[in-house]
C-alpha cells in the first residue's frame, strides 16, 4: 500500500513540475507582448498626431513637443498603458528625412 502511494504521488508532482515548466514561460512571453504592443500602439499614436501636423503645416520645426500637439489639439494626454502615469510633455518626435524618432518619457 505504501509502494502504491508514493508511485501516485511522484506522478502527480511530475505532471505539476511539467505544467510549470511549461506554463510559466509562455505566460512571461504573453504578458511581455501585451506590455510591447501596448507602448507601440501610444507611440503610434504620438506619431500620427505629429505627422498630422506637419502635413497641415500647423507644426513647422523638426522637432515637435507632446506639449505643442496638446496644444494645437491634434492629441489628447498620453498615459503610459502599464504605469498608467501621464507622459511628459517635453517628449518630442523628430522628422529627419521621412524618419521618425518618437522619444515618450
């Protein structure tokens, strides 16, 4: 009887430490993806705020502030998506020929 109980229990701690080991990895990998896909979506949206405005001429430096697109209401304030405190607004975006540098901080 003893020999059988610590056969199920070996099994059953084997089948736990397996789904761990698989679990704990891919979860890391899902949350760290969202966090990533998260902070690109605010700068995308930063950028077509400032494309905006250089397209409609409003915005005529190189450089733009987040503070100048508040502003000239081409974008509302911008929340960090994991922290969720509020950017600076002397985080600029830069054009140097048809680039682009987002800066958020």
């Amino acid at each position: 009887m003893m020999e059988r109980f610590s056969k199920k229990i070996i099994i059953s701690t084997t089948l736990i430490a397996i789904c761990l080991i698989i679990l704990i990895p891919t979860i890391y990998k899902i949350v760290k993806d969202h966090h990533n896909d998260s902070y690109l979506v605010v700068e995308k949206k930063a950028l077509e705020a400032a494309k905006k405005c250089w397209n409609e001429k409003v915005c005529l430096n190189e450089s733009i502030t987040l503070k100048e697109l508040y502003d000239n209401k081409y974008l509302d304030i911008l929340v960090n998506p994991i922290s969720k405190k509020i950017y600076n607004e002397n985080s600029t975006i830069k054009k140097s020929d048809d680039k682009y540098e987002v800066d958020l901080h």
